[in-house]
C-alpha cells in the first residue's frame, strides 16, 4: 500500500526490548516515543562488563523520500521511508542485568540521526539510527558519542 505522507503506529521491539508509539504530526512527520532496554558493554585492561538498562528515547522524524519510493514503486506503508531526526534519550546508570555500573544515577543524550524504518507486509518492523549524539549525566560528566540503534519488532497497531 502507498501512502506519500505519515501515520501514527504502535510497535513492540524484540531486538532491543521497547514499546514504542510513533504519532503523525504532520504530511511528513511525526514522534517517536519509545520505552525500553538498551544495552552497554565495556571491555578494558582485559576485563569485560556489560549492563541492560531501563531507558526512555523520543524522537522527532522528517521522512524525506515517500514519494521516491512510490515512484519506485516501493512499499511506504507504515512510515517505510527514511527519514531525518531529533534524538533525546533518558538511561538510568544501575542496571536491571550486568555488572557494568556507571558513576551517575542516569545519563542524558540528544543529537541528529540518519534513520530508515521498513515495514512489512506481515507487520515485521525493521529500524536503524545512525547519528551523533552530545551526552551529558547529573555529576557533570559531559562526552560526544555515536548514536547507533538497531530495532527488530512487530507494528500492532496502525
């Protein structure tokens, strides 16, 4: 089905676990609420240590290329487009799983993202951001880091 502007979705993710609600804001955009897991990992002086972490990400889409799909006859339906973004993401710094604890009690990170977003015939979801992001945590620790997000999931509902 072709659609040549957005729609509002709801999706579970099952490769990093989330429930995530993308809400139409305009014939081009929309934003993207996602409540979940992530997941860091650290190797240093031999030792590895890695954590699962409860987070909070939105995101703030521009799709730019709807209507080149429909040209190409390529599917739109469910926001299947690339788009440009906004990101903001709220980790707490304790893990759920893990030994990987971090010195604050949560970290902040916003920056701009390449992104693509495909969604198939039988609902399965693929996501990817690619980005940069600034981030930032309560006892002043401030870092630049690369945004890298990969979703695997379901669209439910849309």
């Amino acid at each position: 089905m072709a659609q040549n502007n957005t729609g509002s979705q709801f999706s579970l993710n099952a490769f990093t676990p989330s429930a995530e609600y993308e809400l139409s804001i305009g014939e081009k955009s929309s934003i993207d609420l996602d409540f979940g897991l992530g997941f860091s990992y650290l190797h240093s002086l031999g030792e590895s240590h890695y954590g699962i972490y409860p987070g909070f990400k939105t995101q703030y889409r521009y799709y730019y290329n709807f209507q080149k799909r429909i040209d190409d006859k390529r599917n739109t339906s469910g926001n299947s487009a690339n788009y440009i973004a906004g990101i903001a993401s709220i980790t707490g710094g304790n893990p759920i799983f893990g030994d990987l604890k971090y010195s604050s009690d949560y970290g902040l990170v916003a920056g701009p993202a390449w992104g693509l977003q495909r969604v198939y015939d039988n609902n399965f979801k693929v996501n990817v951001n690619l980005g940069l992001g600034f981030g930032y945590s309560e006892v002043g620790d401030s870092y630049l880091l690369p945004i890298i997000a990969v979703q695997l999931g379901w669209v439910l509902d849309r």
